[in-house]
C-alpha cells in the first residue's frame, strides 16, 4: 500500500471516536507496521521535561528493554533534544546508538509537535540497511500532524 493510500487510513483512525488515544497510537502502529514492508517495529515515545525522559507508548514489533530513554541518548533522545527527523541508514554506522535487536539495521524518528512543543516522537525501525527515504519522512509527518490532533480539543 503506498503512503497516499495509507493516508486516509491513519485519519479515520485519529478521528474514531470509540477508541481511547492510546488505541488509536497503536492502531496507527499497527496499520503502519502491516502494509509497508520494511517497517518492523513501530512505536512511540513521549516526553517527560520534567525528568528530561522519553516513555514508551504503544508499539508494535519486538519487545523493547528500552523504556525510558534521557535525553540525546540514542537516535530518540537526540530527536528529542533536537526537535528534527532523524534517518539512520545503518545503525551499525552511528555512534549514539541504542541497540534493540542485531535485526535492526536502521531506524527514522521524527519528532511529534503538538501548540509548537515537541510531546514525543515516533520511532521506526528496520531489518533493512538504508529503507528510508524523505518520501518516509513527509508521511511520518503527515502521521504525527494526525495523531497531533488527538492531543488538541
């Protein structure tokens, strides 16, 4: 399925009514992880600025030891620190890395704005070396604004 037809997809879920917002995070997540193939594990992380701490959310994919995250460690920390899309072609490559599996070969972040302010991000990663392209990155985008609008009355 291409990003234009997933588009309505991740809309409809946003707008359902019947679902809590973390049903509907994890409904994106899922819908994500099934239709594009090099989308493995699809998750969230929000941030605390109190502790200056990422939290995982609703996810899809592997079980994940990496629960709470500081700030700059790692791909996510640095998106939260800042406030960019982050692609990592090959994590092998990159130096502030937190490893989750030896199955992922890159990941993509990008950061989730709600009123201007950077609440969390999403996170994906991939078992394929160099998947993401700014065809990734405008979608997740189009994504996060979505999901922005379960935040805002």
């Amino acid at each position: 399925m291409t990003f234009q037809e997933l588009q309505p997809k991740v809309t409809a879920i946003t707008l359902n009514n019947s679902l809590s917002r973390d049903e509907k995070l994890l409904s994106v997540c899922q819908l994500l992880k099934d239709n594009i193939d090099y989308y493995n594990w699809v998750g969230f992380y929000f941030a605390n600025q109190e502790s200056k701490t990422l939290h995982l959310g609703p996810y899809v994919g592997a079980e994940t030891d990496h629960t709470v995250i500081p700030f700059g460690k790692g791909i996510c920390g640095q998106v939260a620190v800042s406030n960019e899309n982050f692609v990592v072609p090959d994590v092998a490559a990159q130096d502030n890395y937190i490893a989750c599996s030896f199955t992922v070969k890159s990941e993509i972040v990008v950061p989730l704005f709600v009123d201007g302010e950077n609440i969390g991000q999403i996170d994906i990663d991939s078992h394929v070396i160099d998947p993401f392209t700014e065809a990734d990155e405008q979608f997740l985008e189009f994504v996060n604004q979505e999901i922005a609008k379960t935040f805002t009355v």
